[in-house]
C-alpha cells in the first residue's frame, strides 16, 4: 500500500472512531433533576459571569495572548459555582449531579478552546465574545455531547438560536407577570424542564436599554429595557430515567 493510501485510510479510521470516544448521553434519576438543572444553570451563569469580568481584558486591543485559556476559566468558573452553591464542581457528592455539572464545564472549557484566535485577536478591540456568546456556544456543544439542553431564551432573541419553543415562552410569559427572584422546574414528557428567570442589571444596559432602536457596540439593536427588566431565562433541559 502507498503511503498516501495509508494516511487517507489512517484518517478514515479516525472519522469512524470519534462518534464511539464521544461521551454518552446523561439521563438522569427523576429525584435528582431538578437539583441537577438548578446546578447546570449556575455553572452557566458562573461561565456568563466570568466572561463578563474579563471583557475589558478580552477586548483591550494592545495584547494578544490574553491568558484566558480553557484551565484559567474552568477555574475561575469553579470558584464562582462554589460561591454560588457551597461546593466546588468536583465536591459535588451525587454521581448524577456531578456529571451534569462536569459535562457542562467541559462544554464551557471546549467553547473558549474554539475561540481562542478569537479572544488572542491582536489589534482588535471589541471581539463580540460576550457572556451570551459563550452561553450560547456552550449550550451548543453540551446538547451534542451529554444530551443537555441549555438555552439563553427571550421573548425578543437577538439571535434566532435563542428562539423560546411553545414550553418556554408559556413560562416566560408567567415570569414576566410574576417577576419571580428563582427559577421553577418540573417533569415535561421524558424530560426535566428548569428556567430561571434574568433581569436587567446596570451592565446590561449599554447594549440591551435606552435608546431603544439605536445601535450598541456590537452593531445589534438596543431594545430600550430598564433596569429590572425581565430580560429572559436560562432554559435547561435534562433527559430523566
Ligand atoms: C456588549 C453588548 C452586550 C451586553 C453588555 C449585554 N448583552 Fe446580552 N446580548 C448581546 C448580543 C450581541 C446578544 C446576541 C448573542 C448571540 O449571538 O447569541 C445578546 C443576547 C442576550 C441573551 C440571549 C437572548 C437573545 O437575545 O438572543 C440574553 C438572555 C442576554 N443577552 C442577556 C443579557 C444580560 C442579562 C446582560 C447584562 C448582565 C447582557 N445581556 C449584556 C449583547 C450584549
């Protein structure tokens, strides 16, 4: 065989492998769900709240590599959910817990891997990679390898992915009646569905408050929100046995 044939057929193999080196599917214990969303969800907004304190880092157009790598983050990421929920990702003593927190650590550690030329961007102030971008990303990359769903939905999505489906909008619509200061969950089919609701805060008002219809640094339209505003929700879906 030539050595050219080999590597075509050396990659091929690679390509049939990957699917099987994927992590499987999480399902978990109905008993366990709701505490594994409201989990899921904090380490998302432990990623949001990273991402947010380091924008002036990320955007300052003056240093290439900014040292925001994959190990920095999952760390500061760690951090954050302890200060959250009293225990550190790897403390977390319920199996089924634990993988969906890990699982979405993981996917947060693949989403700044994927976007390091991105963040490294010399001579380039602002890189677009905001918490809803990471948020985003994540959730993309989690659903594919673990089966969990997280979404960044609203009633008025920026970006179309963040489109509430019939479940999410109904619960949406009750948060913006209710204004409720915690999220709410409970058994949907075969799934376990959490939301927890976002507000606008002061940070979030430079690109989603007044004026509204005017542009923001990223180029999208301001919606003209006030502060306190219901801006949408965390959506996470897990799969239960
Ligand atoms: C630098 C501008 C900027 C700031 C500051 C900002 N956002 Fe956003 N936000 C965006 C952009 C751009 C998107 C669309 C992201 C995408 O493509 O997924 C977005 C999307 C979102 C989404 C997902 C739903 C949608 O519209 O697609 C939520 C939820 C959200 N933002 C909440 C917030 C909150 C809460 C804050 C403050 C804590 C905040 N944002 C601060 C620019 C910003």
């Amino acid at each position: 065989m030539n050595t050219r044939l080999a590597c075509h057929l050396a990659a091929l193999a690679c390509v049939l492998v990957t699917p099987s080196l994927q992590a499987a599917n999480l399902s978990i214990p109905e008993a366990k769900a709701d505490e594994a969303a409201r989990s899921v969800a904090a380490m998302l907004v432990a990623g949001r709240g990273v991402v947010a304190s380091h924008q002036k880092l990320i955007n300052d157009p003056d240093k290439g590599d900014k040292g925001f790598t994959p190990d920095y983050v999952a760390e500061q990421m760690s951090e954050a959910f302890a200060k959250s929920t009293g225990t550190r990702p790897e403390g977390i003593t319920d199996p089924d817990v634990k993988a969906a927190v890990m699982a979405t650590l993981d996917a947060s550690k693949k989403a700044i891997a994927n976007n390091q030329s991105r963040i490294n961007q010399p001579g380039k102030a602002f890189k677009g990679f905001i918490p809803a971008v990471y948020g985003r990303v994540t959730g993309n990359i989690l659903k594919g390898e673990s089966g969990v769903e997280i979404k960044q939905t609203t009633f008025e999505p920026r970006n179309s992915y963040n489109t509430p489906d019939a479940y999410e909008l109904g619960i949406l619509k009750r948060f913006a009646e209710t204004k409720p200061s915690v999220g709410t969950g409970e058994k949907v089919g075969t799934s376990y569905r959490y939301l927890q609701p976002i507000y606008i805060q002061e940070a979030c008002l430079q690109c989603h408050g007044d004026p509204k219809g005017e542009k923001d640094i990223a180029g999208k339209t301001k919606e003209g929100y006030k502060l306190g505003d219901l801006r949408g929700a965390i959506s996470v879906t897990l799969p239960v046995r």
